[in-house]
DNA sequence: GTCTATATGGGGATAGAC
DNA sequence: GTCTATCCCCATATAGAC
C-alpha cells in the first residue's frame, strides 16, 4: 500500500526535523516540503501535529530496541555491551554536537510545553535504563544495577549537553575515556579466567 | 525614571517565562500579562523578541556573578565554595525537577533554532566553568583544574536532566553525595591541619 | 509612557475537486 | 491518495491617540 510508505517517510522527516530543530519549531511546511507532498496531503496521514510526534516517538523506541537487540546478539559480554552504549557518543559525536541528545532534548521541551506525551517521550529514557540495568546486573553488581545505570545515563546525558554548548570534541574524549574506566571500576569480575 | 523599573519587570517576568515555557514558546502577550502592562507599551521597552532575550541573558549573568562573588565572600575554603555549587541541585531541586537547568535548557532550545544569541547564552557555563577552574586550581589541581571543572558541570547538568525526565528526588540526593565524594577525592590537600 | 486598534505573517487545520 | 484553496487563530510588530 502507498499510504504507508507515505506514512513512513512522513515519521522518518518528522524525526530528524523535530531532532534538528525542535518539536515546536518544525512546522508541517517544514515536514512536507521534505518528504516532497503538500500541506494538504499531509493531512490524510495525520490528524494533528501531535499524532505525529507520537509517532515519531514510536518509531524512535522501536529503533532503540532494535539496536540493543542487536548488541545483545553481537556481544555477550555485558561490560562490552555497556561500552558500546558509551560509545554512542563518540559514533554520533557531530549531531550531537550540533543538535545534543535527542532523547534528551524531546524530553526537555515537552517538559516545558506540558505536553501529554511527555511520558510516552521519556520512555525512551526508561527503555535505556532498564537495559543498562540488566546489563549491569548480568556483571554481577546486584543491588546497585539500577543506580549504576543511572549514574551512567546522567554521564551521557551530562556530555552530550556540555558537547552541544561548547562543541569541543576532546572534551567529548576524555569524558568517555573517563566512562570507560568508571565502568572497569564497577563490579570487577569475582573469578578472572 | 519609571521606565528602568518597568524595564526591570519585563526583565524578570520574561526570565521566568523563559525558563518555564521555553523562549519560542512565551509570547509577549504572556509577558505583558504577568507585568500588568499592555502588549503595545511592551514595544516601547523592546522592540523585538530577541532584544528581550538578550537583556534576559545579561540579567541572569549579573545574578549568577554577584552570587558566585557572594559565595568567594561567605568562604574561603575553595572545597566548600565548590560544595555550594553542587548544592544548587538539592537547593532548586523542585523548579529543576519541573522545567531542567535554566541555562542548560536555554542553551539547547538556541542550538536548535540556531539562533544569533546561542554564543552569549554559552557564556553562563563559562562563567561556571571558569570560577569551578579557579577554586580547583585553588585547592591545587594544577593542570586538572580546568578538565575537572569541566566533568563536575557535566554532571550537575546530567543530573538536572534526568531529574526534569524522572522526578526523582532520590536519585538527585544520591548523585549529589557521590559528587560530594568525587569532591573529596580529588587534589587532596597536601598538608592536612 | 501607556494605551487601543490594526497590520502582517505563519502555523495548524478543513473542504472539496480530481 | 493527492492536490489547491481557504479558514482561523495567534504571534510579532506598528501606528497613532491620549
């Protein structure tokens, strides 16, 4: 069917634009002249401009689970799997520094608008957390694995801020190298082989 | 003169609104609400939006200087003006936990309408990264001074996001006391009396 | 310095032809 | 399913009386 297709690349501009330039900011001009349809058409897809953050939203978590999903098959060592979570911010080093997390920043701005969906948003943050956590706790930390996981999410976050205000890339570095030996710290393994 | 006064409110008002509502999202009609004046006298005071958000900017650089001098007055042990600084999460925990980090969040929301002002927006973190630098070279961190400022602004603005995302105190008062911690394990003093 | 009235533009949203 | 045309609201901004 079209209208799917259609549908899909609608979500696909509309993410990156309210990424870029945030939810408020993106208009539907904005969307449809990127996906190459008119305003009216548009219409057809989406009631409201909030549908279509919803699935955004959607799309986003399901993108996310897809690729944790992935590091679980590709690694099954939980320390490796945490260290690829770290290392998102060096493989999305330039958005980032041009436009921050975009997880984060959602969250933010729907915090300040009051949106409705501000829960569904930080979902995505929940969704990281409690992967974080399994992880942590499949190394054996037991009760601190969901602090640990936190802690480490409020690193992330905390870089990707600083990294978005002052676009200096070896700040972003040293910080991750700084993440890399915290997590050696976390947990050391009871019977090295 | 009557007119600085007013000015001033429009200053303050728009400083809240700002920070609550987000910049784009504020009208002027919002702000001339709250200052109890009518939307035409406001252009009498600014002639654009961004006029206001620049005398936003500097006014809250002001407060942040006199109180970061305020603290140099009150103590002169570099480790507890340091504290001060930390302690800002736990003092505004609940104005953090409802709308983030007041510059944090400015500064994100001017990166994504790549807006003129991001540059003197900026400007508030450096303000705190060069007087966290100052007190670390203080307590004799030498070369680490700067890069320690550094890491310790990331975290304080990691935790303000998480606590806007998941409003929870708790995970606030832990993050502080590990900073807290952090803090005592750093440059230790050489001769202790 | 403050007001009311108004211009102007953009954004979300709808109606109806094709 | 896609289009054009249009409505309506709200926001910034201006003009001019008081």
């Amino acid at each position: 069917m079209k209208a799917d297709e259609t549908r899909r690349k609608i979500v696909i501009a509309a993410d990156h634009l309210f990424y870029e330039q945030g939810f408020e900011n993106a208009s539907f001009a904005d969307i449809a002249q990127a996906v190459e349809i008119s305003r009216g058409n548009f219409y057809y897809h989406f009631k409201t401009k909030d549908a279509v953050l919803a699935a955004v939203i959607e799309y986003r978590l399901d993108e996310r689970k897809t690729m944790l999903r992935l590091w679980e098959l590709e690694e099954d060592n939980p320390a490796n799997r945490i260290k690829n979570f770290i290392n998102i911010l060096i493989a999305n080093q330039t958005k980032i520094m041009a436009f921050g997390c975009p997880v984060g920043t959602l969250c933010s701005e729907l915090a300040k608008l009051d949106h409705a969906l501000k829960p569904e948003a930080s979902g995505l943050f929940t969704l990281f957390a409690e992967w974080l956590e399994q992880q942590f706790a499949e190394l054996g930390c037991g009760d601190q694995a969901s602090d640990l996981a936190m802690h480490l999410l409020m690193r992330s976050q905390g870089v990707a801020s600083l990294a978005n205000t002052f676009q200096d890339a070896e700040f972003v570095r040293r910080e991750v190298e700084a993440m890399y030996k915290w997590l050696d710290q976390q947990c050391p393994p009871k019977r090295p082989m």
